[in-house]
C-alpha cells in the first residue's frame, strides 16, 4: 500500500494569486507535488460549459454533483499517495469540515491566500473568465472564522509568499488546523 500523500492547501479569493503560488511552490519544492484546482477541470473542458449557458443543463442542479466528485477526487489522488497543492475556494459554510473529514488520513497544510481588494478586482478584470463581483464576494466572507496553518500576502512578492509556503510547509507541525479541525467534528 502506497504511503499517503501530503495536500498543500491554498484557501484564497478568486483572483488572489492561488495558481501563481501553487506553481512557484511546485516548481521549487522538494517532493514531486500535483498542482490541482476547479480551473484545471474548466480550461480542459471536463465540464460542458458552453450547454450550461446554453441552458442544455442545469448548473445548479449539478454544481453539488460536481463538487462532491471533486472533492473525493482528491482522496483519491492523496490516497494512492500523490501529493497535491490544492488550490480551493471554500464557498459553502459546510466545505471546511466536508474536507477536514475527508482529509483525516493526509498531512494538510492549510494556507491563507490573502490580497487586498482593489489587486483582486482589477485582477478579476483583466482576467475576464470570472463574474465580475465574485473576487469582492470572496474577499467580505471566506476567510471569516477560518484559522490556517499559515497566511500569505498574494498582493506583493510572489518570490517571498512562495517562500514562506515552503518553508512553512517543511517545519510545520503536527497536527495541522485541519486535523484538529476534523478531531473536534461532532460525531
């Protein structure tokens, strides 16, 4: 049986700079890492975009579907013993335990992304690929109430965020906020 991977997991507003960091991260660490996000799924065109604006399907009856698989997709990567960087919004108030409990058999570093909200919003319009608003949303409510192993700037030196990622990530401890998050899960 493989040994489990280890997820690096980057928690940041849409247009925070999370892709930039998982590859400066993965292009500098010291283990083979997967670098793993919704976008990677979007641009391969896993998902059949242009029927859901259509109208061909409905989003939103299987946006659930889609998530719940995504996130199991990730057991299933740590569990054959990939390592992963994950980058993840965490839209739903019930993602965080969802994945705490999920991740219960890895070694999870969980890092804040952070960036200030006028870079996210001329990032968002540059992009072009997001809703205009939803990098504003992100920003007011998902970092609320939620603790992380570490916090990053994503606004400044990319080079030193990444740095500190990695660092982090080899003398971190055990356990990590995701696993004390999972042991204080109510049975």
């Amino acid at each position: 049986m493989p040994r489990p991977g280890c997820i690096i997991f980057l928690h940041g507003a849409s247009s925070s700079g999370k892709s930039t960091l998982a590859r400066g991260v993965q292009a500098e660490i010291g283990q083979p890492f997967w670098h793993i996000s919704i976008d990677h799924l979007r641009d391969a065109g896993v998902l059949p975009r242009e029927r859901y604006k259509r109208g061909d399907f409905d989003w939103k009856a299987d946006r659930q579907a889609f998530f719940d698989g995504f996130h199991n997709s990730l057991v299933a990567y740590a569990a054959a013993g990939n390592n992963l960087i994950l980058e993840h919004i965490l839209e739903a108030d019930s993602w965080l335990q969802e994945l705490a409990d999920l991740f219960v058999p890895f070694d999870v570093y969980f890092v804040g992304v952070h960036c200030s909200l006028e870079v996210l919003e001329q990032r968002e319009a540059a992009r072009g690929d997001r809703p205009i608003g939803s990098a504003a949303q992100d920003f007011h409510t998902i970092h609320k109430g939620v603790v992380y192993d570490l916090e990053v700037r994503s606004d400044g030196d990319a080079d030193l965020a990444i740095g500190q990622i990695i660092t982090g990530w080899s003398n971190r401890k055990t356990p990590s906020i995701f696993a004390e998050k999972a042991n204080r899960a109510p049975s």
